[in-house]
C-alpha cells in the first residue's frame, strides 16, 4: 500500500468518524430514559436512538484512538519527536484549551433553553454560568488524547533506548496481527479484563477533570495498537479481508444483543460488546482502505472541515430541539431536522468564516480557498 493511499483512507475514516459526532448527539435527546447530563425530550421518544446512539458509541471512539495512534507514531517517526509534539500542542491542546473556554458558557446556555423547553432538570449538570468550565463537555475526547498522545511519547523515548526490546514488541504485533483468530481473540480478552476492571458493559465517557485511570488505559490500548500499527502498515491491507463480513457480523450481533438485552447477563453482555467492537474496528477500517483510497476532492473537503464540526456542533445538538419541542410531528421528523440543520450550519460556518480564514489555519495548520472544485 502506497503512502498517498494509506493517508487518503484513514483521514477519510478520521473525518467520518468525528462528523457522527452530530447523528450521536442529535439522537440523545430522543433516547427513551432519564439523563442526569441531557435534556430528554419528554413527549417524543423512541428505543431506535437507543440503539442508534449506543451502537455508534461502540465503534467510533475505538476507531477514533487507533487511527490518532496510527498518525501520531507517523509524525514521530517521520518527522521526529520535537516536530510531533509541537504538532500536538498546536493541534490538540491550545484548540481544547480555546473552543472549551469558548464554548462553555454557549452549552450552558443552551442547556437552559432546552430544559426549559421540556420542563425537566439535570441533577448532574450545572446550568450555573462560570468562567473555568467544571467539565470538559465532548472535548473529553481531546483531553484524554493529549494524555495518550503524552504517554505514548514517553514509551517511544524510553523503548528507543532499549531497540532489542522495541524490536521484539514490534515482532511480536506483526506476528499476532498476521493471525485474525488469535489476534482478535486476544484483543476481546484484553478489553473483556478491563471492562471487568472498571465494572462497566462498555468504557463511559468522562467528562470530568479528574482523570480516570481506568478509562485512559482503555483508550491507551487502541492509541498504541494505532501506534504499533504505524510500523506495522504493510499489513494494512489485511484489514480489507472479510471487511464487509466483520461489519455485517457487528451489526448483526448488536442487534440481536441491544433487542434481547433483557435476557443477557451482564458478564456476557460486556463480552459481546468486545468482539462487536473489534469487528466493527476491523470491518469499518477495512471498508475505508477499500473504497476511500483514492484521493477525492469533495472526500478532501469533508476531512478538512470535520475538525470544526467536532468542535461546534454540540450546542446545536442541544439547543435546536429546544426550538422544535411540543411541534405536532414525529421524533424522526424531529431527530432529523435537529441532524440536518446542525450539520448545515456547521458546514457553512466552515466554508464562509473558517476554511479560508484564521480560525482555519489554527486548527488544520493552513488557509484553504474557499472556492472548491
């Protein structure tokens, strides 16, 4: 696999799975159930955005590590580690030091008018307006992938002065990743242990400040099975093997899984969630390196611009359906337009006051034009 074809895919896959950000969050507040920290529309729900919501929870944070793994050991190895880490700081922290104090107050407002609207309340968020955020919102996944990123520098730094040991790693993920059945069994049981370590069906999002040890050393798991990839990407196209029948197999046994989740145990729940997950990780990485290889301007565009989206479409997630409460439509219809007018603001807010502007070249390193062929 070339170097061109290789970036073209999982900045491809990358983007994608930063812009499901606005269909997880815009099917929230149609969850059936009670929410300590989001509005739930209290007329309109339906059990299709549980199941929409968790099943892309699953897979897109594990996806999301692997492939900043995949690029941060690039930049380290290509570039070097100065230039990566001064790559990181620019790109990763001072966008999560800036947006999260940007955007703060703008949640907070937008969490009052929605519950408003529903005439509900959150035990486990406050709406009180203060300078310093108390939580980190959904740039939680910034702040745990500055920790990654840092702690996978320091094991790069410490594992180059010991190249036989380094050597040995690096045989020893290739061999594993060259044999499907035991690499994804392996894979399931490590995840299976430190689910049963933090006693949970499937890694929850942490939103607090205060680190939680367990929850960073699962997504330090993927961040370093991207990183060991990286040295390993010869292998990439192994991933296209099955590709279509791993994704379909995660569906397949989500489905029949979140349908009978009443009949399922826990220990067998949380096993479940580990080989769908790594389905999914095998599948959909798999579908990208076969279908998004070649390079695509409107593809390009879209990468280009998901990083912004990330970063605002959650106000919008929360106050829209605030605006639309107590229509007389259904909540698909509902759901839908919270989707579709979120994701329409976000993109051309890109293109007419990011893309070519400042806020541009902060957070993709350069200006683009805003003409695009």
């Amino acid at each position: 696999m070339t170097k061109t074809e290789r970036i073209h895919s999982l900045d491809a896959l990358r983007a994608i799975m930063m812009i499901l950000g606005i269909v997880l969050h815009s099917s929230e507040t149609y969850n059936v159930g009670r929410s300590t920290i989001w509005p739930i529309d209290p007329e309109d729900t339906h059990f299709f955005f549980n199941y929409l919501s968790s099943i892309i929870h699953i897979f897109r944070m594990p996806i999301f590590f692997i492939i900043a793994g995949f690029f941060g050991s690039m930049l380290y190895y290509q570039r070097g580690p100065i230039r990566m880490i001064k790559n990181r700081v620019s790109r990763i922290v001072l966008p999560f030091v800036v947006f999260l104090l940007i955007l703060n107050p703008i949640i907070i407002l937008a969490v009052r008018y929605t519950t408003d609207s529903f005439g509900v309340s959150l035990s486990s968020l406050s709406t009180e307006f203060q300078l310093i955020p108390s939580i980190t919102y959904h740039l939680w996944f910034l702040y745990y992938l500055i920790l990654t990123t840092f702690i996978a520098f320091l094991l790069a730094d410490l594992f180059k002065r010991l190249p036989a040991l380094s050597l040995m790693i690096s045989a020893s993920f290739e061999w594993i990743l060259k044999r499907r059945l035991l690499n994804s069994l392996l894979f399931c049981i490590f995840i299976f242990i430190l689910l049963v370590w933090m006693w949970e069906l499937w890694a929850p999002t942490p939103l607090d400040f205060v680190v939680d040890f367990k929850v960073l050393t699962f997504y330090l798991f993927f961040y370093l099975f991207g990183w060991l990839l990286f040295k390993s990407k010869e292998l990439l196209n192994s991933f296209m093997k099955n590709d279509w029948l791993f994704t379909i197999l995660g569906f397949l046994i989500y489905t029949g899984k979140f349908i009978a989740r009443d009949y399922i145990d826990d220990v067998p729940y949380g096993a479940m969630n580990t080989i769908v997950a790594w389905f999914f990780v095998f599948g959909i990485t798999g579908l990208f390196l076969r279908y998004a290889s070649n390079h695509s301007e409107r593809m390009r565009y879209i990468s280009d611009s998901s990083y912004w989206v990330y970063l605002i479409h959650l106000p919008l997630t929360l106050f829209i359906p605030g605006i639309i409460a107590g229509w007389p439509i259904p909540v698909s219809l509902k759901f839908l337009i919270v989707m579709a007018l979120t994701t329409v603001i976000c993109f051309s807010t890109y293109h007419y006051m990011v893309r070519g502007t400042i806020i541009g070249k902060f957070l993709n390193g350069r200006k683009y034009p805003i003409k695009v062929d």
